[in-house]
C-alpha cells in the first residue's frame, strides 16, 4: 500500500501516547479532512521561534527532526499496522521547515512558503511520486515532503530574487 491510507477510527488514544501525539502533529492530524494542511499550519507556529535560531542550528534542529521523524513515523504505523496514516503529519512539520530555509521571516514568505509546499506535498510531482511510491517505512513517510520542502524552497528563494515580500 502507498499513499496516506485510512485506519479505523483513530481518536483520543493519540492524546495518551507521546510517540502518537508528536506523529499527529499535537492532534492536528486528527482534522477530518486535509490532516496534512492543518499539520502544516502547526509547523507554521514552530517555525516562527526556529526562525530566530542562527542558521546553522536551524539547519542542525531540522536534521534532527528529520532523522527523529524517520524513528517516529515507523514505530507509529508499525502499531497502527498501516504504512503511511493519513494524521501522521510530523512529515509535513519537518517538510514546511524545510520549505523556510533561509527565507527572513514575514507573513508574505510564510505563507508562500505554506501555499508551495501544499501544492508540491499534494500535487506529488516526479521525483516526490516516484519517492512515495517505491521508499517504504518511515523513511518514505518523510522522504517525499523533505523532496517537496527542497522544491518548495528553492521555488520561494527564486520568487524572493524576482520580487520583495
């Protein structure tokens, strides 16, 4: 199976784990519809004090998160027992920090950062198709939105050369 894939009713159980409550992005996974997108907005809120960091322990604290997630995201489908839960959304926490790499901090880069990564996360372009389909684990799970978060950045800083926000 590929893809965010549904499970029966995931519901406050998430509340009484640490490892499930930081998959699902602090209960903002559990949205009813685009699980994804509220999870991003989260990350909008945890993006604006890493923001302030210098931007080598910026860089150092997404790592960690990535390499975090990659644990993270497989515990939690292995006790799910599904590959890819559509409200696991540490992914797009670490992909939106990702996208705001080096981009000064103001709502206009905020929110293009927001709206580009959504679309690339959505949309699934090659390689990121390619990536969601064929790396499985937890790796996969947070591979394609670091791939998007990459394109999403480098699509922003290109836009920042062309025009102010």
């Amino acid at each position: 199976m590929t893809g965010k894939e549904a499970t029966p009713a995931v519901n406050t159980w998430v509340f009484r784990n640490w490892r499930h409550f930081l998959a699902f992005g602090l209960g903002s996974g559990l949205a009813r519809f685009a699980p994804g997108t509220f999870g991003t907005l989260v990350a909008i809120a945890f993006y604006l004090p890493l923001s302030q960091l210098p931007h080598w322990l910026y860089a150092i604290c997404v790592f960690c998160a990535f390499a975090f997630g990659v644990w993270l995201c497989q515990s939690v489908t292995h006790d799910l027992g599904v590959h890819d839960h559509g409200g696991i959304v540490w992914d797009e926490f670490v992909g939106y920090w990702i996208t705001m790499f080096l981009v000064p901090v103001s709502w206009g880069t905020v929110l293009a950062g927001f709206a580009l990564f959504r679309l690339l996360d959505i949309w699934k372009p090659w390689p990121i198709c390619w990536i969601d389909k064929h790396v499985q684990g937890g790796l996969g799970i947070m591979l394609d939105d670091v791939i998007a978060g990459a394109a999403a950045c480098i699509i922003l800083h290109s836009l920042r050369a062309g025009a102010s926000f």
